[in-house]
C-alpha cells in the first residue's frame, strides 16, 4: 500500500485556506512536497502491514484533525525504531478491551507502553467556524484584483456560512472605481487608516475589508491571489490547559499498567513555551507581591497550584504516567526544527529508563525544581538538513 497516488503533478501554486492538509501534500508539485512525500512515504513502508489501512483511511481524512493525528502516531513509530527498538501497534492488554498506541521493546531494559495525543487550543466548535471562514476566504481569492489585495481586520467567529459570492460581488463593487496610485500615496501619508474600510456583519462574525495598493510590478500579474493581510482581534492565550487535558484524557484511559507509560503529545496551538509546559504537568506558577519600606519589593515566587496533569490538592495524581514526550507544533513540514523534550514525573509509580532519553529531557533536581538535559535533535535523529524541506 502507498501513502500517496501516483499521479501527475503540475501545480505550484500554495494550498487553499479551505483544503484539506492532506489533499494539498497529495496534489501539490512543490519541491518541499515532494520531499516530504517521500519520508512519510518511507516511514509508511517500516509500518507493520496490517496495520496500515487503518493509518492510511486517517492520514488521508478530509478531517485535518485526523490527518495530525495520523502524522504523530507515524512519526512516534518512525522515531521508536529509529532509536532501536521493536514496536507493536496496538498491543493487547490483559483484561481491557482499549489498545494503547504502542508496546515498545528496547534491544535493552524494560519494555513500555506509548500513548500518542495531539493537543490544540480550537475546540470542534471553532474548527468548524474556521472552516466557514476558510470557505469564504477561497472565494475572495478566486476574484480577478488587479491593481489592490484585500486586507481583512476580523472579530470573532461565524456560526453559520456566510455568504461568499454576495460578499466577493460587494468587494468586486467597492475596489471597481479606486485610482491605486491615488490610493497608494495616501497610504504613504496615513497608513492603513487612510484607506477606506468596508464593515461586513454575519451573527458574531464581523469584517473590516480594506484595499492595500499593489506595487507597480505586482499590478495586472495573474496567479496572485487577493487576500494580502488578516488582522486578528487580541485573544487571551492559555495554552496550558489543552496541553494539561490532553494528558489528562490519555493518563486514565488504560487504568493499572504493567509497564512504564509515556504519553507523547504535539502542542499545536501557537506560542507555546516552556512555561505552558511546567504549568500543564505542575500546576500554574504564582508569585507573591510584598509591599517594602520604598512601595513594593519584586515578586517572590510561592508554590503552584495544584492543578496540573501530575498535581492536585490532596497530592501527586495520574503516577502511572512515567513521562511525558511533549513536541511543540510538529508538522510534516517542521519535522527537523520542530522542538522536542521527554519531561519525566518526579512521582511515577514506574520510571521511564530507556532511548527516549537520548533526545533532550527534563527530569526533577530536587523536590521543587526540574533540570533540563541536552539531547539529540530531531534533524539530528532523521539526518534532515535544518532548511528541510527547503521551502
């Protein structure tokens, strides 16, 4: 079985917002496609045989969730052999119908179980409201703009479809009878607020559509889509709390393990750091304000709060969680750079000793503090240059 058609490829061009990930890595003829093509494809061909159908139907789902999800679990199987080890997929457990990810069998030590996670910020509900919004995106952009890109200052999010056409037709109206170099000279002067904004309304979804001036060269070119620029409003990002219960979620759902248990999780959602890690494992970080003879001293630091995937008020919780893999934004396309640490529970109930620890790892210091170790990279690992896959 192959990962991907054998077929024609001639388009260069970037994908659509509303097209599945996975249909655009099939169809696209870019040289970093291609590329990435033919690892996946590899690691496709080290999966075990009766196993594949499964991954193939997920790893090509219009459903870009499945297809991560898919991707992570290839890439945790590709890295487990890589760092020599035998791995089953689906192992059955004694007395529990659920099968986790992999049984991992090191040419040295104890055997163990891994539990592949993707963890995002976007709930179903969001996901589906950007999709509607990725759909009315591709229809602005199948609009002849010669001379202006569109920009777009965008306020939440819509619960029903919008109508495209009706709004490409109302943009089509507006950009028609703009003088772009008039246009760009008062952009020179004013910036954005001295071009003409166009509010569009749709329940809670709310647009500001503005021409931006094409530069001489760019102007009458084909090919070039409209949408230049989207602005967001501000968002309050807590990353911790995806990452925390999609541990979570993952930690209970075998019960009693007879084996050391690692839980691997790709953090998707964006701007995630080191903080939001400690904060999912540990609980959230607090800080004392102490008021001194001058006003007030600096901050002093105070224990977290119990609520992280290892922590709650009445003590450690989820020990049968031996360590945490935890890659940040790991994608096809980021595999070399991507960054990755095995985090370990101070208070597993069966420690992880094994290969895993051959890429960077945090493990605890002392009974309030972690220390962080260096580790082979990712492109290291995979022998992937760092500009892989060259785009």
């Amino acid at each position: 079985m192959s990962l991907f058609d054998e077929i024609q490829r001639d388009d260069l061009g970037p994908a659509l917002y509303a097209e599945p990930k996975s249909v655009y890595l099939n169809r696209s003829a870019r040289p970093g496609a291609q590329k990435i093509r033919e690892l996946l494809a590899l690691w496709f061909s080290h999966y075990p045989e009766q196993d594949q159908l499964d991954l193939y139907g997920r790893f090509r789902s219009h459903d870009d969730a499945q297809y991560l999800s898919a991707f992570f679990e290839l890439f945790l199987h590709e890295l487990l052999l890589t760092l020599e080890n035998r791995v089953e997929v689906h192992p059955v457990l004694q007395g529990n119908p659920r099968r986790p990810d992999f049984l991992v069998r090191p040419q040295v030590g104890s055997s163990y179980y891994v539990e592949a996670v993707v963890a995002t910020d976007e709930t179903r509900e969001e996901s589906a409201a950007r999709a509607r919004m990725n759909a009315v995106y591709d229809v602005i952009n199948r609009m002849d703009s010669p001379n202006f890109f569109i920009g777009m200052k965008v306020r939440g999010m819509p619960d029903t479809p919008p109508p495209g056409r009706q709004i490409r037709t109302f943009l089509q109206h507006q950009l028609a009878d703009l003088d772009p170099d008039a246009l760009g000279r008062a952009f020179e002067v004013g910036g954005f607020q001295a071009l003409p904004h166009w509010p569009y309304h749709s329940e809670d979804w709310h647009v500001e559509f503005f021409p931006i001036p094409k530069s001489q060269g760019l102007r009458g070119r084909p090919g070039v889509r409209p949408i230049g620029i989207e602005l967001g409003g501000l968002q309050r990002l807590d990353n911790r709390v995806a990452i925390r219960d999609a541990i979570v979620e993952k930690a209970g759902r075998y019960g009693e393990l007879d084996l050391p248990y690692v839980v691997a999780v790709d953090a998707l959602a964006d701007f995630v750091d080191r903080i939001d890690i400690m904060e999912a494992l540990f609980g959230k970080e607090r800080f004392i304000f102490r008021g001194g003879q001058d006003g007030a001293d600096g901050p002093e630091a105070a224990p977290r709060t119990p609520d992280g995937a290892w922590t709650s008020p009445n003590g450690p919780r989820y020990t049968r969680v031996s360590a945490v893999l935890m890659a940040i934004r790991l994608y096809p396309s980021s595999i070399p750079w991507s960054s990755i640490c095995l985090y370990h529970n101070p208070w597993a109930a069966r420690p992880y000793e094994g290969q895993i620890n051959r890429l960077p790892r945090a493990a605890a210091a002392s009974e309030d503090r972690m220390a962080w170790h260096d580790g082979i990279s990712l492109g290291q690992l995979f022998q992937l240059a760092a500009d892989w896959p060259g785009e």
